[in-house]
C-alpha cells in the first residue's frame, strides 16, 4: 500500500500556492450564491424555489465551460511545463472558440423558451413565471460567464491565481450592492424581486469579464495570448485538443444534464423541498471550497510532473492527493455539521422546510466526505494525467445507472424521508470514491500527449 503523503515540504506548497488563491475565490463566488439565496429568500419561498431552478439551466452552461476550460487546462499544463508557447495559444484559442459557441446555443435557448425551460423542473405555475422572467433578463450573462471562466481556468494553469482572486472579491460587492438596489428598490431603482437578482448578477459579470478578459488579452507574459491569436491558425492542434479535452467536455456535459435530472426530481418534491435543497446546496457548496481549490491543483501539479517526464513522481504524488481528499472531505463534514443550523436560521422558512433542510444537511454530512476524495482524484490527479475517456465513462455510469434511477425510486415512488432521496441522488460520489482509488492504482491513467510538432 502506497503512503497517502510524500515527504516533500516543496510539493505541498506548491499544491497550497495553488490550491488556497482558488479556494478564496470559490468561496467569495459562492459567498455571493449565498447573498442571492437569502436576499430573494426575504422576498418569499416561491422567488427563491424559482431562482434556485432557474439557476439549475444557468448551471448546465457553467458545466459545460468547466469542461471546456479543464478539458484545455489538462494541456495547458502540460504545455506550459513542456515550455511549448505554439501549442499552448493554439488550445487557449481553441478553447475560446468552443465557448463562443456554447454561448450562442445557451443564449438562443433563453430568448425563445424561458417558460419551456422552467417546465422542466417544475409543473408550479409561479415558479415557472418567476423563473423565466429571471432567465429573460440573464440573456447576455452566458458570454461574460462563459469567458471570464475558461479564461480563469487557464490563467490558473500558468500560475496566475491573484488577478482571478482580486476580481471575485471586488464581483461579490458589486453583485451584493447591485441586488440590494434591484432587488428591494432603493436608491431611486423600481422593486425588481427575481429580475432584479438577475439585473446584479448580470452587472457583476461584466465587471469580472472587463478585468479577467482584459488582463488576458492584454497584459499577461505567460501564455502571451493576444486577441489576434483568437483567429489564428490552430492546425492539426484540434486532433490532440479531441482525443484529451473533448472527453472531458462531453463528460462535463452529460453530468450537467444528469444533475439536472436530480433537480428535475427534485423540483416534484414540492415547493418545500425545491427551498431546502436550495439552502443545503449553498451551505455544501461554502463547505468544499477547499475541495474544489486542491482538485484544480491535483490537475496542474500531475501536468506539471508529467511534462516534466515525471512519471513516478506523479504517480507518489497521486497517492497524497488521496490522503488530501480524505482529511479535506472529513474536515467539510465538521463544517456542515457546525454551520448548518445558523445557516437555516438565515432564511425566511416555514417549519415544514426547515426539517427537511435539517435531514438534508446530514445526508450531504456523509456524501460529502466520498465526493472530496473522488473530486480530487478524478476531476484532479487523473485527468491532470489525461485519463479523461475513462473519466468520462466513469462519471456518467455511475450517475446514469445509480443515482438517477435510485433517487427517482426514492422520491417519487416509494416516498422515503428527505434524507434517503438526497443520499440515493448522490450515490454515484460514493461508489465513484472506491472506483478512483483503484483506478490510481493501476497506473493506467498516465497517458502521453503530443506537441504540436508531433501531429
């Protein structure tokens, strides 16, 4: 049995360089989730059940560019650590390409069927109204979304983690003092309620896409990325970009869709229970942010050690990510437990929604410690070793055949307590937990990439 550390002062402080700037900027984003929830939560139970479903649309996208943005972040890193400037612009403007793309097709979606898309969580009249009009006035947020995360993700993968970590900080107070104004009416503005969260979280994206974007295009020395790279030639650089990235994109994306299967499950559990997820989900989310923060940096450390031809280095390093995720998904746990009460404290709820915000909040108390080990072992260590089609497979295998099948057996035919549907809906974290650990083992997930001069 491999140790689940390594001896090594200068690899955790790298993988703490790394890993802590992201999860400052994790929790200021959620910080904001958790502003918007309990704003619109003052203004009723239906705005906040309507926001959190609508938001479940928006979520389907923001997967999508994570899978754009970590799928191109696995040969980021590799290219960076291989010093190969060619193929490391041409990924970046693949990738931007992608999300050009993406965004168009989300946006079009939007226009010409807000009220379609609501149907599909929820058959209440007035969280279908509420939620479109949210999703009306959401419209251009797919483009400044879109690419001030891949641009983020890609920043992050040649050590520039402040510019990212600063821009959250100044968004969440632009976002938190633009929804007090839209939101409740002041200083002058009309009562927005819904539109008017939509309307802050709008503004705080063109806010973050001015600085991140900007500072991309214009002043960064690492990648030297420039807005006429955008139409350069990328040559035979898509081949290598498919065969590793797209794996992870398409994974990403029917994950996406398969969550929001679970949120569709979730959504005919009654309004009581659409509120409660929406608060426990918030209250994860601020809990594994260091979760999020070292899975990142599992993926660009093992790219790192790999372009440098280490590949027993990698694999020891692999084993410490493992015993990181254990003492990080145990640590989450503890905070869940603490925070929780307070945290349904916060919002205007009724009793009915408070206890099962309660029986929820223990079921993530045991998910969570599975979802830190295998997050940071398969969105990290093996897909930082381009492992990404078995990831792929592996993801949406054990959601498709587990999850979405056991929590619909839960919630809509046999009606077990809220603790049970929400651990059944989040069985795949477990059983994906032990399929990393073997996976690691095997050392198949170290696969070799080529440069562009290879293709």
């Amino acid at each position: 049995m491999q140790k689940l550390y390594v001896n090594d002062k200068d690899f955790y402080k790298k993988v703490a360089g790394i890993a802590i700037p992201i999860a400052l900027q994790g929790l200021i984003t959620n910080g904001v989730n958790v502003m918007d929830t309990i704003m619109i939560g003052m203004v009723g139970e239906t705005q906040l059940s309507a926001v959190s479903l609508a938001n479940q649309f928006i979520n389907i996208f923001h997967i999508f560019c994570m899978g754009i943005g970590m799928g191109a972040s696995v040969l980021v890193a590799r290219y960076y650590g291989m010093r190969d400037s060619q193929s490391l612009k041409g990924t970046v403007s693949i990738m931007l390409r992608l999300c050009l793309v993406m965004s168009t097709l989300f946006c079009v979606a939007t226009i010409f069927l807000p009220e379609q898309i609501m149907k599909i969580y929820t058959v209440e009249e007035a969280i279908i109204s509420n939620g479109a009009r949210y999703l009306e006035y959401s419209v251009v947020t797919y483009y400044l979304l879109g690419f001030s995360l891949t641009s983020t993700i890609v920043l992050r993968n040649v050590g520039q983690v402040r510019i990212p970590l600063y821009t959250s900080i100044a968004a969440f107070f632009v976002n938190v003092g633009a929804n007090y104004i839209f939101i409740f009416g002041r200083l002058g503005a009309p009562r927005m309620e819904v539109a008017g969260a939509a309307i802050g979280t709008l503004i705080a994206r063109i806010f973050e896409f001015s600085v991140i974007c900007g500072y991309l295009f214009l002043k960064d020395k690492e990648i030297c990325f420039r807005i006429k790279d955008l139409f350069a030639p990328v040559g035979k650089l898509w081949k290598e970009y498919i065969r590793i990235s797209i794996p992870v994109l398409v994974s990403d994306g029917i994950l996406a869709l398969g969550n929001n299967s679970v949120a569709m499950v979730i959504g005919r559990l009654g309004e009581s229970f659409v509120a409660a997820n929406a608060v426990t989900a918030v209250t994860q989310q601020l809990s594994s942010v260091m979760i999020q923060g070292f899975s990142q940096a599992g993926a660009i450390v093992t790219g790192y050690t790999l372009g440098e031809g280490e590949r027993e280095k990698a694999h020891r390093q692999g084993y410490a990510f493992l015993g990181i995720g254990i003492v990080f998904g145990l640590l989450a746990a503890g905070i869940i437990m603490l925070i929780s009460g307070p945290m349904i404290r916060a919002y205007n709820l009724s009793p009915q929604t408070q206890e099962i915000a309660k029986e929820l909040m223990l079921s993530i108390c045991i998910i969570v410690v599975f979802q830190a080990t295998n997050s940071i072992m398969t969105k990290g260590v093996l897909r930082g070793g381009g492992d990404t089609k078995m990831l792929m497979l592996a993801d949406n295998i054990f959601l498709w055949v587990a999850s979405v099948p056991l929590g619909i057996l839960a919630g809509l035919v046999l009606h077990l307590p809220a603790f049970w549907i929400y651990f059944f809906l989040k069985i795949d974290q477990v059983i994906k937990a032990v399929w990393c650990v073997i996976r690691l083992k095997s050392g198949k997930w170290i696969k070799k990439i080529k440069v562009a001069s290879e293709l």
